[in-house]
C-alpha cells in the first residue's frame, strides 16, 4: 500500500457498469519529506506524477489515503474490471521513524 493525497477529482460522462457507485481522485504519491514532515507536508508536485484512484471509501480533496495498485485493485470486485488504483485507507494520523 501507498500513501498519498487527493488533488481533486475526475468527473466522467460515461462510466463501466462494474464501476458505478464510486468516484475516481486524483492523487499525489507521497515522498519521501512527506513522510518525513507527516500529514500537514506540503506536497512536493513534480517529482512523481499524480494518478487517478478508484474510491467507494469517501476521500475528500485534501484527505491523505492509502492506495493499491495493479492486480491487487481489481481484486474487491467479482468480475474482471478495468481499474488500475483503488483507495484501500483513509490515513487520519502517520507515525514515521526511519531505520538509522
């Protein structure tokens, strides 16, 4: 699982059958200040590209969430669904401590 937050939104005009219910985000991955500052880092645009993730949970822009991607996101739904990201967290607080 990654951790990212939510840059805003995808508003689409047609949409997969298996897909309806939930809405997609737009997400900046975290780096690695991110983790190092915690929840309130500002975003460090530019050096890894944002994508867009598949949510039912509920994140807001501005939420931080935590996300799977490739075969794991395709898993929650019972026929095959083309979805490469899917919101698995939503990340109130962050606990850092890297290994000296």
């Amino acid at each position: 699982m990654k951790l990212g937050r939510v840059i805003g939104r995808v508003t689409l005009s047609r949409c997969v059958p298996a897909l309806e219910g939930g809405r997609f985000l737009i997400v900046a991955p975290f780096g690695r200040e991110q983790y190092a500052q915690g929840l309130d880092a500002p975003l460090s645009f530019g050096k890894d590209p944002s994508l867009v993730v598949y949510d039912n949970l509920g994140g807001n822009v501005a939420q931080v969430i935590g996300y799977v991607e490739g075969r794991e996101a395709a898993q929650p739904f019972p026929e095959p669904t083309p979805v490469d990201a899917i919101n698995a967290a939503l990340v109130d607080e962050l606990f850092w401590s890297p290994l000296r």
